[in-house]
C-alpha cells in the first residue's frame, strides 16, 4: 500500500518537489515512531489529546485545536516565510546576501550548531515520559502533551535541516538524535541539564519555565544565522517555544497560589504544618528554582568561549535581537564583563566581546528570568505572605566554566567548601524534599478536578472551561 | 483604525489594542509576529504602539496566555502612550463611553429611529416599560449607526440551528463588520435593514434582533457578532406571511453584504459582579441573549467568582430547539439547564413554566437571593405562563410574587423582552 507522505508530512518547504530529500525523510519517520512509542509519553498511546496542532505558518494556522491521538500527531516541517533580500548581519560576512546553501567551511559548525539544537528536544520528552502517571488534572496533562508533540516536531525541524543540507552526514546525525538517551551512561544527551531527571511535576514546571526558556534565547540567536533556512526554521520554532514557558510560569504560579491559600487558612508559615496539609512550603519551591536556574545557567557553556566567537564571526549564531543591537555587529575591538573569583570575591573583568557571547547570552536570560520570579512573587503579594522568591546568583552551582572550581552561596559570596557542604541542603532540594514532592504526586484525572497542592488556572486552553475534557482515555 | 463617530460630534473612537502586563510572560512571540513592528518592551512590559497597529490580529493567536487579546475604546487622540503602558501592573479598566470626554460635543443625543422606540415600547411592555440595568452591567453604546449612516457587515457565515426536518428554519448567522467598530454588549439589540422599498414604495422598517454572541464576538478577536434568526413563514394569526427581513437574512449566503443600525438597548443587559446569579427564561429565538450571557460567562469563567446559571428553555421538540447540542455539553457545574418540550409524540406537553414548579426549591432560593437577575425572553404568550408559576412557587414557599416583582424591576433585576 502506497502512503502519501505529502500528507502524512505536512510541510511548506516543497517537499514532494525533492523526491531525493523526501525519500530520506521517508525512511525517518518510521524509525521516529518508533522512538515516540519506545520514549514517548508513557502509556498514552490511546489517548485522545485535545492539541494545537500547527497547520500553517500564518496566524491563522495557530488555531487549529482538536484532538488527537498522539502517535497520529501530524508532526510537520514549517519554516518562517523567506524575507526577501535578507543579509548576512553580523560577523566577518555582514551585509552578504544571506545563505540559502551550506557555506563548505562552516558546514561542520553549523551541523554541530544544530545537532546541538536537536538533541535537546527529544531528550526533553525522554525527560519528562513519566509525568502523565502522576498529573495533577486533565488540563496539566494535556499541557505536558502539547509540550511534548511539540518537542518532537522542533526535533523534526532540526532533521529537516540535516537531511536537507548536510547529506550523509546530516542522515547519521538525525539517525544519532533517535539513539541517544537521556540519563544514559553510555549513551547520554549532549548538554547536562537533559540528562537530569524530571521527577515530578514542580521540576517539570521549573523546567518548562528556566530550561526551555533556555530555548527561547539559544532560537533567538539562531534566528538571526546567516544560514537562512536555519533562521527561518528557528523562527517558526520560537512560537511554538512560547506556550511551553506559558505552561511553566503558570504551574508554579499555581503551585504558589494554592500554598498561599493553604498558608492563610492554617494562619501559619511553620513549613511541617503546611507539607501535612499537603502543599509544597515555599522554601521547598525556593530550593527548586535555585537548582533549575543553575542548571540552566550552564546550559550557555563557558563564560568565555572561542567556539562563541568563532560562531558569531562567521555568521552563524548571533546575538539576543542582533539586529535591535547598536553597535558595529562585528565586535571586534568591543569587551564585554564577565565574572571570575580572585582573592575569596567575585570580581567583573573585562574580556574580547567575541569571546564573551555565551556570557551576553546569560545575561539577556536572567534579566528575563527574574522577569518572571517577580510575577510570581506578586501572586505572594496579593495574598499577603511576607516571603519573595528570588533568582540565584549566577554563578551559583556552576558545573561549567571558571566558576565551576569555586563554591558560591545564592546570594553570590565565595564560599569554602566546608561552608558549602555545610549550608547547600538550604538551598538545593534534598533527596528527603524530593521524597515529599513525590509523596503528593497523585494522578487526578476527573474532568475540573486538580490535585490539593495546585491551584486550577485561571482560564483554560483556547477559551475552554477549565474543567473541559481536555483528554479522553479510551 | 477601527473608528466611528459618536453622535452627532466629530470625535473618533479608537479600540486600542493593549496588552495585559499580569497575564504575559514575555515570550516575544507577539513582537517577532507583528508585521509592521508595532509592538515593543522594555525589561517590565510588552506594549503596542497604537499609531502603528493595523488591526491585522497576526499577533493574537500565537499569544499562548491570551495577554495580547486586549481593547479599550479610547478617544483616537487621547490614546494610551508607549510611556503610560511600560510603567503598568495591571490593565486600566474600560472608560465608560460616557465619560470618554468629547469636546465641542452637539448636547443633544441623537434620536433613536421611531420603530427601534416602538419595538421597544412594545417588547418590554411585560414588565412595565423600560427598566433599569443591573448595577454592575457595563456601559452600552447606542445608536452608532443611524438609518442614514449604517454600518456594512458582511456575513462570514449562516447555518441552520434546526433540524432538516423541523417544521422551524432558524438560523446562526455571523456578520463581519470589518473595520467599522459595532461594540454590542449581552441582550443589546442590533437593528438590520431589509433593501428594497415595500408596498408603498418606502424602505422597509428596521427589524431588530438581539445579538447571541458575548461582547468579545462570536469568533473572539475577529471584530463580528451573531445572530439568531427564525425564518418567518405565517403571522400571528397563522396566515402565510414571509418575513421580509427575516427572509432576507436567512437567505443571505457568506459573503453578502447587510446593512446594520443600532446598537440599541441599555436595560436589558447582563450583571458583571462576582456572585451575581443569572435565571434565564426563554423560547425559540429567545435564547439569542441568553446564549450570548452565557457563553460570555464561560469564556470569562473564574472559578468561585461566578454565580450561578439557571436556564429555562421551551421548544416544540429537540430537534427544533436552537443551540441543542452545544447546550447539553455544558458541565452541570457551570449551569442547571431544563429544558421543556411542547410537541414531542407520545409525551405530555411540556412548557417552560411546568419546569419552573418542577424546580421550584431551586429556583425560590435563587429568587430570594439579592444577587440573581431574571431575564425572560421569547414568545409574549409564555409572559403570563410564567408569572402564574413564579406567583405559585412563592407562596408556596412563603413570598410574595406581587411584591417580589417590583423590588426586582425597581433593582434591575428583572428583564422581559417579548415579541
């Protein structure tokens, strides 16, 4: 029986104008469903999902909802429509026509660019193929769902580009994507952060709101390669990005709200009375942010990084809104500060901007980052609870770079080692507050129904009621 | 620009898009999709730039918090700056119209067209004349567009409610209006103009209708509405009469293009407060307000802030009762419906006000509370059906209809329109 892949892919790259390109891909979805049925969401493959599915680029093509069973989720190929006589806007080759080909000398540096991409997406939905045992209601399962399918279709974007422009190299690459494992001692994800586990659903609202958010920053810089499809690709992919930090934002929004509540029924801040009525105490909540803000920090790399330079000189991977930048986009003679312990303090020196990207990059997050901490702390506000959370330090629990062989507290002051192992069960989660996080993760499956220790949203998904079916078991 | 004229001045009203600074998370989306780079921020907030948006809505839908799908009419040249919307935490509330300051203003409002005054007259007879709105109802604009000027809508769509074989053809049908800015609130009614002369070579009336979207539209952030329209076959006397509007609206096909007065009416209009009870009583197209206040309630739904829905709904069988299907999907959470069939073989006949005794309890306990208001709409015939059940439940739980009646038409609480 012959298959249409023309619909099976839906796609607005002409796919079934390059038959050599079409055969490759042909012969890779069969092996993706695999992996989505082997690593995707446990036990939901019968499930009927009510999802947005992306049909088009155009606005119009966002609001397509309906549901779907996920292994039939139409995972397609969507790149943002070209911009005519787009440049090149940044590096050594600014103001060149942008390219619509691989230029040869960059190839291996930019597929390292995108397999770098691509492996973070799977490994997410590896990450997080457990949490539809223990949601807390229909609407949060069907956002870690969404979350998800979306994932994979990011990882479809990535293969496209790699079966499109990279040839046999690129075919193992996206061959590769489908093998690693996350957490794997063998096998592992290429960035540490994707191989740490996401073992219940507060580290998963963490996550979506810090890591992916991570997302968000690495997409934007690649929205503004030189390598035109690549940018185009990344832009379309930034939309999708943008719910998954809706979904993080709000889940611990929630989370904090309903303890909030729970605190002011109790009359109490006393964190055993609080976990006893079955909520998460806010230092708890405090302790995860400080570990997955960490962990995303050193998802940027190294403070100091000649492959960062190399990257943005050569026109692949600029700034956070290069071109809003102003200044020369070259960079050359620019410095920029960047942080190193000397004499028991923290200083700010000042290194090659070339060099210093990864370090503009983080520091473009973070102010986004505390952004959103502060939306979280008014809902305290609102509720009258003297507690605000706050963003670690950066170089807080740093696993890569120079920042990595000292030990730093939150609040940024340098530590001995005998202070760190002393204080840091403070601030990073324990296994006993993992244990009790855990201990509260029932599934709640009833339509409208959400478990004690989150609050329900305050509208639902596509102007649905909250307590809309929004997953059918069958 | 979305504008209009208001009266008889010259001031333009402009519905400014704004974003909501509590609900977005600043993912950008909104600024990377926007076509003409009208919208910015700083480290605080996201805004829109109202000299430069276009009103193409490419922003709204990508949005995943629903932040961007904000609008406050504003006079054209007093609207909020990029300045004001980077230092707000949360949204400035609407400025009612009235407040909305016109300068060299005529003082004189214009005049409603003598049928809107006479339909109105007419259809709100059941309750003694016009009464006063719920207190929390927000402010509606009247009368935007005169019989002179009309606004032209054109109709994105037009299905049949009924079944194929139910002796009614009564219809949904969505106009467009474009550019032009219609603001309708829930059981204000639009009025349309039929073309043609009739018999005696004079345009037709106007026919009003009431509008069965919520104020966000039919289709939230397309600038429309819709109506609920009976095909009119026979008079009230039963001889074969064809509507002229009401076929000439049931026959429009999308695409068309239809002439719209109004809006009109500032009585029969829905309570906003937390906690305030809505016990809806309708036949037929009657149901084209209560749908629109009810889907306006389930879109803007926040639990343990709204009251309660209670529907009364009167058809001859199922299969000619508008809105069937979606109706009995509600969650029963969100809204007791009873529903009541006149015509359906081999069952005793049912109406409204049977049901309303069926539930008596419930619906006495609504009554006696401050927060419920009654909206009756529909077939004059069920005015008197319905005050003799309401009459009976009360004394029988020991209230007194008479009095009751008039302390709610005094509050706003009680709101007929029948035809």
């Amino acid at each position: 029986m012959s298959i249409d892949y023309n619909q099976k892919i839906p796609n607005n790259v002409d796919l079934s104008e390059n038959k050599t390109l079409q055969r490759a891909l042909e012969h890779w979805q069969p092996e993706f469903i695999n992996w989505w049925q082997d690593m995707g969401p446990d036990d939901s493959q019968n499930f009927d999902v009510y999802l947005r599915t992306a049909v088009s680029v155009d606005p119009g093509g966002w609001a397509h909802f309906d549901y779907v069973k996920m292994p039939d989720y139409r995972w397609g190929i969507f790149l943002n429509p070209a911009e005519p006589g787009r440049k090149v806007n940044f590096g050594a080759h600014k103001g060149e026509a942008a390219w619509q080909e691989v230029p040869g000398e960059y190839r291996s540096n930019l597929r390292r660019l995108i397999v770098t991409q691509g492996d973070t997406e799977p490994a997410s939905v590896e990450q997080q193929r457990h949490l539809g045992l223990t949601c807390p209601s229909l609407y949060d399962m069907r956002n870690l769902f969404q979350v998800n399918v979306e994932e994979g279709r990011h990882l479809w974007a990535m293969v496209y580009l790699l079966h499109a422009y990279f040839g046999r190299d690129g075919r193992e690459e996206a061959e590769a994507l489908l093998e690693r494992r996350s957490g794997d001692a063998d096998n592992p994800r290429i960035l540490g952060a994707f191989n740490e586990q996401t073992p219940d659903w507060l580290a998963f609202f963490m996550f979506t709101y810090f890591t992916d958010r991570d997302g968000k920053y690495q997409l934007c810089s690649l929205a503004e390669s030189g390598f035109d499809p690549l940018a185009r690709t990344c832009k379309f992919m930034l939309t999708e990005e943008a719910h998954h930090m809706f979904v993080g934002e709000s889940g611990v929004g929630r989370v904090i709200q309903r303890t909030c509540e729970v605190m002011n029924q109790l009359k109490t801040d006393d964190v055993a009375k609080i976990r006893a009525a079955g909520v998460i105490d806010l230092p708890t909540i405090q302790r995860y942010l400080n570990f997955h803000f960490s962990v995303t920090m050193d998802l940027f790399g190294a403070d100091v990084s000649s492959n960062a330079a190399t990257f943005y000189n050569t026109g692949l991977k600029g700034r956070y809104e290069e071109t809003k930048q102003d200044d020369d986009h070259q960079l050359s003679d620019a410095t920029y500060p960047i942080l190193e312990v000397a004499n028991g303090q923290i200083i700010a020196t000042q290194a090659p901007y070339l060099n210093a990207l990864n370090e503009r990059l983080r520091d473009d997050y973070v102010r986004d980052a505390v952004a959103g901490i502060e939306r979280w702390n008014k809902i305290l506000q609102k509720q009258g609870i003297p507690f605000a959370l706050s963003a670690p330090h950066k170089a807080f629990n740093r696993k890569i770079g120079p920042l990595s062989s000292s030990k730093i507290s939150p609040a940024g002051k340098v530590l001995s080692e005998a202070e760190w192992t002393h204080h840091h069960l403070q601030w990073l989660p324990s296994a006993e507050d993992r244990v009790f996080v855990a201990s509260l993760m029932g599934r709640v499956t009833q339509p409208g129904k959400y478990a004690n220790w989150i609050a329900p949203p305050a509208r639902g998904i596509n102007n649905q009621a909250v307590d809309f079916e929004y997953v059918r078991f069958n | 620009m979305a504008a209009t004229t208001v009266g008889t001045s010259q001031v333009t009203i402009l519905r400014q898009h704004l974003i909501d600074p509590e609900i977005c998370i600043r993912c950008n989306t909104c600024e990377e999709t926007c076509p003409v780079n009208a919208i910015s921020h700083d480290s605080r907030n996201y805004v829109v730039d109202a000299s430069k948006c276009g009103f193409c809505y490419a922003c709204i839908s990508p949005c995943p918090t629903g932040a961007i799908d904000n609008w406050r009419h504003v006079r054209a040249d007093h609207a909020y700056a990029l300045a004001d919307q980077l230092l707000w935490d949360t949204l400035p509330a609407q400025i009612a119209m009235a407040e909305i300051p016109i300068v060299g203003a005529d003082d004189t409002a214009a005049t409603l067209p003598d049928d809107v005054e006479r339909i109105a007259a007419a259809s709100t007879s059941g309750q003694g004349g016009i009464a006063p709105p719920p207190w929390s109802a927000a402010h509606p604009y009247v009368n935007l567009y005169s019989i002179q000027k009309p606004a032209l809508a054109t109709v994105s769509g037009n299905f049949r409610l009924t079944a194929e074989d139910a002796s009614s053809d009564i219809r949904h049908i969505v106009l467009d209006f474009g550019n032009a800015s219609l603001p309708v609130l829930e059981g204000q009614t639009i009025g349309i103009l039929a073309p043609g002369l009739d018999a005696h070579g004079r345009p037709h009336h106007v026919r009003l209708y009431s509008v069965a979207s919520p104020r966000d539209g039919e289709r939230p952030r397309y600038n429309n509405l819709s109506l609920t329209v009976k095909r009119v076959t026979t008079d009230h006397e039963g001889a074969q009469v064809l509507g002229v509007a009401s076929n000439f609206l049931c026959d429009l096909k999308k695409g068309d293009q239809v002439h719209v007065v109004g809006p009109y009416g500032t009585s029969f209009l829905m309570p906003n407060h937390p906690g305030s009870n809505l016990l809806m009583i309708c036949t037929g197209t009657g149901s084209a307000p209560m749908r629109a206040m009810t889907e306006r309630r389930r879109r803007k739904s926040a639990p343990k802030e709204d009251g309660k829905l209670m529907l009364f709904f009167g058809a001859r069988t199922p299969a000619e009762l508008p809105y069937f299907g979606p109706l009995t999907r509600l969650p029963k959470e969100f809204i007791d419906i009873n529903l009541a069939f006149s015509r359906v073989p081999e069952q005793p006949r049912q109406y409204v006000q049977d049901l309303i005794r069926a539930k008596a309890e419930a619906v006495v306990n609504l009554l006696r509370d401050e927060n419920t208001y009654l909206y009756l709409c529909g077939l004059k015939g069920m005015e008197k059906g319905v005050d003799e059940a309401f009459s009976d439940i009360c004394s029988r739980h020991g209230l007194d209809w008479k009095s009751l009646q008039a302390e709610l038409l005094q509050q706003g609480r009680y709101h007929v329109e029948t035809y």
